[in-house]
C-alpha cells in the first residue's frame, strides 16, 4: 500500500511557532514531527510515500531527500496554490494509479494506529472510504455510524460542532479506494471531508473504523506540547 501525508498548510493555528517553519518540521524529541509520521508508516510496512508541499518546501525537500535514511521512497507534489485535502489526492492519481487502495494521513497527526485490521475493515467491506474514528467533542466533524460501521451521516463543520457528548468524529487517518477518484471535485480546490465524504454518505460505502491506539493531532501551541510528552513518554511506540 501507499501513502500520502499531507503537508501543505500553513499551521496558522500554531502561531508564531510556524511562521517561519513549515508545521511538519516542528521539532519533536529532536527530530522533526514529519520524521515521526513517515517512521510509523515505514513500520506498517508502508514504504512508497507521497507528501505533498505548498509553504517553505525546500526546508522538507532539503531535510528529507528521497527518504532512504528512513528506509522510505519519497515523491513530493508541490503546490503553488493550495488544493485542499482532496484536490492533492487527485493531484497524485498517476502515483496511486496501480493502487486498489491507499492511506491518506494528516500531516499533524501523530499516532500508532495499527493499520493491518483498518485495511482488513475496508476490503471486507469493499468500502470507497474507511475513516479511523475517535470520539471527541468540540470537533469539526461529526460521525454518525449504524451497527455495521457503516457511516449513515457525516457533518462537516456542524452548526454546534460535537455538542453530542462523545460524538464519533473523523481521526485524520484514512484508506481510500481508487473509486474515490470518481468521486473529487473537478476543481483545483476542494476538500475530503466537505467536498467527498459528506456526499459520499449516499453510496453505502463509506465505513468508520473505530481508533484503537494513540493519536494526537498537533493543531494548537497546547498540543505541540502534548505531542513533546508523548514522544518522550514513548506513546507513539507500537
């Protein structure tokens, strides 16, 4: 299996702490964070991975090279104008074009997930998209499951996001299958969760994948901290 992980936002809501560092390369127990995200992957046994770039791409390209001193292939997809989280998904067609499926991770999210039983969920299922899950509130997004795993409702940016104590909300870690493609906006920009996953509700293929190990998605100067811990503590081991 592939990968992609996203890179290419600016990290705005970490402040000062990315005005000048792109948000991956945030330093964490003395590596960058991008280092953490690509060695998990490596131990999932995924090995082929994509990132795509959009603010200071050269301190990735410069840093990371063709990744072989991580034991990783690397293939950069630089964007001189954002295309959201789907628009660089469909930007990397050729890359995934052999592919049956491939993982899509947030370039913020640090985790060990074990991805053998979410794999195992999304054939099973021949499901278009299986989402990691976790329950949250206050999120931005807002799952609702039957008892099958399959997702009957997904709400991106609700009116009262995650009022519902302990709502299933989306973890930022994916398998989707090659038929997504049919299913992206024809457009340079548009987004997997507001612009494919919330239509693609309708098709019945669309399954969660509840979260069974650590994730810490580092979207604020308290979560930078956070993720600093856990690397130390050792939580992202497996």
């Amino acid at each position: 299996m592939k990968a992609l992980v996203l890179c290419a936002g600016y990290g705005t809501r970490l402040g000062s702490l990315t005005e000048l560092v792109p948000k991956p390369m945030l330093p964490l127990a003395g590596e960058p964070m991008l280092a953490h995200a690509l060695r998990y992957l490596r131990g999932q046994r995924i090995e082929e991975i994509a990132i795509n770039l959009h603010f200071r791409p050269e301190a990735i390209r410069e840093y990371f090279g063709d990744g072989s001193t991580l034991g990783v292939s690397l293939t950069y997809s630089e964007e001189k104008e954002l295309r959201g989280t789907a628009g660089a998904v469909c930007a990397l067609r050729e890359f995934f074009e052999n592919e049956d499926e491939f993982l899509v991770l947030y370039g913020d999210v640090l985790t060990n997930q074990d991805l053998e039983s979410v794999a195992a969920s999304h054939r099973s299922n021949d499901a278009l998209a299986t989402l990691v899950l976790h329950r949250r509130r206050g999120s931005n997004s807002r799952v609702t499951l039957d008892a099958d795993g399959r997702i009957t409702a997904f709400e991106e940016r609700p009116p009262k996001p995650g009022s519902a104590e302990g709502s299933w909300v989306n973890s930022g870690i994916q398998i989707l299958s090659s038929g997504i493609f049919e299913h992206i906006p024809d457009r340079l920009h548009s987004d997997l969760p507001r612009d494919v996953y919330v239509p693609s509700v309708q098709t019945r293929r669309l399954f969660g994948h509840p979260l069974t190990g650590f994730r810490i998605a580092v979207d604020s100067p308290e979560r930078y901290r956070e993720a600093q811990n856990a690397v130390i503590e050792g939580r992202l081991e497996p």
